[in-house]
C-alpha cells in the first residue's frame, strides 16, 4: 500500500469538512494545481483511504428521531452466533454504528428511530428474537452534544 504524505493528509481534511469543495478550491489551499489533487484524490479511492462520499443529512429537518445507544452482551462467544450478529446489525437501517468491544458488553449501537414504538419493534428483532444476545441495556440521548464524522489525520511537521 502507497504511504499517503503530509499533501494528502491536508485534501484528507478538507473532504472531511466538505467532500463538494472543488479541486481547484482545494488546490489553491493547498498549494497544488487541480489536476494534481484530482489525482491524489482518485489514488485515495483506489487505496479505500476515501469509502465513499456521502450526505449527512441534518435529524432537525427529518422528524423528531430518537437517538438510543445500547450495549449488547451475548450469550457465548461462538463465532458464528457472533458472525451472524454482526451481520444483522450491518443490515439493520436504524443500526447508523455498530462497534464490537471488548468489556461487559459485547457490542455499543447507535441507533435511531422515528418513535418507540419503532424502537420496541426492533429489539424483538434484534435482541429478543436472537438466541445469542443475553441481555440488552438501552440509553436514550437527550441531546447529541457531538457526533463525529471525520476522523483525525495525523500533522505533518513540514
């Protein structure tokens, strides 16, 4: 795999921040022509450094969802059972994250619903209904004080 350099790291941030801002605008910041960031930029899908562009869309406009973090604790560690968790998870549209851990729970979700209704629907499905799953312990946010989409791109010191 290619090492990315202190230049790609800078387009890295600033796609983060707005994946829309153009080549040209991204090179005047950074000092490159457009054609050399287009380049980079194109060198980063083909590596998977850059998954995929997306909308973030803003929860305000859409409804009043709820937002729910639940820590999951599985019944075994047999693989499969875990396996074919994780899959569920991954398949599950109001599943926005999935991370498997390490600790008392086995899997943090976020999770967001339109009503509880919804909610209570989901954890027949999810946890009730799954032989593996122990027990489930649910969090509903009050507030989102910060929801992080950009991950931290290590400083150059040149």
């Amino acid at each position: 795999m290619e090492a990315l350099d202190p230049l790609d790291y800078k387009i890295l941030e600033i796609l983060q921040v707005n994946n829309m801002a153009s080549q040209r605008e991204i090179g005047n910041t950074i000092g490159l022509s457009a054609p050399a960031v287009q380049r980079r930029i194109v060198r980063m899908r083909e590596m998977g450094v850059i998954k995929k562009d997306i909308a973030v869309l803003d929860p305000e406009h859409l409804g009043q969802l709820i937002t729910i973090v639940v820590q999951v604790e599985m019944e075994t560690d047999k693989v499969e059972l875990v396996t074919k968790t994780k899959r569920k998870f991954e398949q599950t549209p109001q599943v926005q994250q999935c991370y498997y851990v390490t600790g008392e729970a086995d899997f943090i979700l976020i999770m967001v619903v339109h009503n509880m209704k919804e909610y209570e629907t989901l954890t027949h499905e999810l946890f009730f209904n799954n032989p593996g799953i122990q027990r489930f312990k649910s969090s509903i946010c009050m507030d989102i004080v910060k929801s992080g989409l950009s991950l931290p791109v290590p400083k150059s010191d040149k």
